[in-house]
C-alpha cells in the first residue's frame, strides 16, 4: 500500500493494524476482519550550502519548510586599501526552506580609520622617510605604508618624483 506524498512529507508503510493491534507486515486471515495500513511520516528534506565567496563553508539538511542553522566560523574577508569588513549576514532568509538553496556571506564596508602613523627613516639616509599607516577599527589589522612627497623646503611645491603640490600665497603647506 502507498499513501499519496504531500508539500512537506512522503510517507513508508510500516505494517497494518487490527482493531488497534499491529498485526505487522504479513499475517494469516482466518475470516471477515478490517485492517488499517499504518504509514510513518517521513519528512522531505532539502541541502542548505553555505558559502563565503567561491568557498563552500558548510552543507546541512533541513526539513522541507524548516530552518536551517549554521553553527561554523563566523565567516570573514580579508581588508583592502579602503576597507575593513564584518559579517552581515547571509544573501537569502534562512527560514522556511522549501527548495535547495545557496546563501553567500555577506559583509559590511567599514573604511579604515588611520592612526598618526609610525616614521621611520631609512638607515641609508638617500630615501625618502617612511610613514607606516595602521587602521585603529577594533580588530582591524590592516596597515599600509606611505610614502610622503619629499620637498627641499616648505616654499617648494615639486617634490623629486615629480608631483607639483599647490600653495595659496601666505600659506604654508606640511612639506609631507
């Protein structure tokens, strides 16, 4: 015997009854007697993927209409120049799954915030002096370093690489 799937379950026969008796799967009938196919509900299930970016960080089954859960790392992204990044969220709701389903991690931009930088001067005294930049954003550990025009003298306005900065008459500009 079958027993006609629906949206959410298929359903496995699991034996027949007698007047509220499991009779089980197979059994002598003697005489005239109703006995009732008895079915175990099976929910239909569906894969959740979750992603971060081209990386697949976990796969999970979840009931047809259920919720699925991601219980790994809270995903990241690496800082750029301009940028430093926290997780958002996920690219689609995580509730009543019906279908398999791909959701990417998503993140927010958060510029970096520069701290007054670190000078150091090269040993060799010939170039020019280096300001390292650190991002002070909590948990931020990106840095870059600069490299600052270099100017004979703050009246100048071309530096050696070529850059012509402009000054207003009566203004002083920091020569970096």
């Amino acid at each position: 015997p079958t027993f006609k799937a629906d949206s959410l379950n298929t359903y496995e026969f699991t034996g027949w009854k007698r007047a509220g008796v499991d009779a089980g799967e197979s059994f002598v009938i003697t005489g005239d007697a109703t006995y009732e196919a008895q079915f175990k509900v099976v929910p239909k299930q569906v894969d959740v993927i979750f992603m971060n970016g081209a990386t697949a960080l976990k796969k999970v089954t979840v009931n047809v209409g259920g919720t699925a859960v991601y219980d790994g790392a809270t995903p990241t992204k690496a800082a750029d120049a301009d940028n430093h990044y926290t997780f958002k969220g996920w690219s689609a709701a995580l509730t009543n799954i019906t279908v398999k389903t791909t959701v990417y991690a998503e993140f927010n931009a958060i510029a970096h915030t520069w701290n007054e930088g670190t000078v150091t001067q090269n040993a060799d005294c010939v170039k020019p002096v280096i300001t390292e930049f650190e991002c002070t954003a909590e948990g931020c550990e990106y840095a870059t370093e600069k490299v600052p025009h270099v100017f004979k003298t703050v009246e100048d306005t071309t530096c050696e690489c070529g850059y012509v900065r402009e000054i207003n008459s009566g203004d002083k500009e920091d020569p970096t």
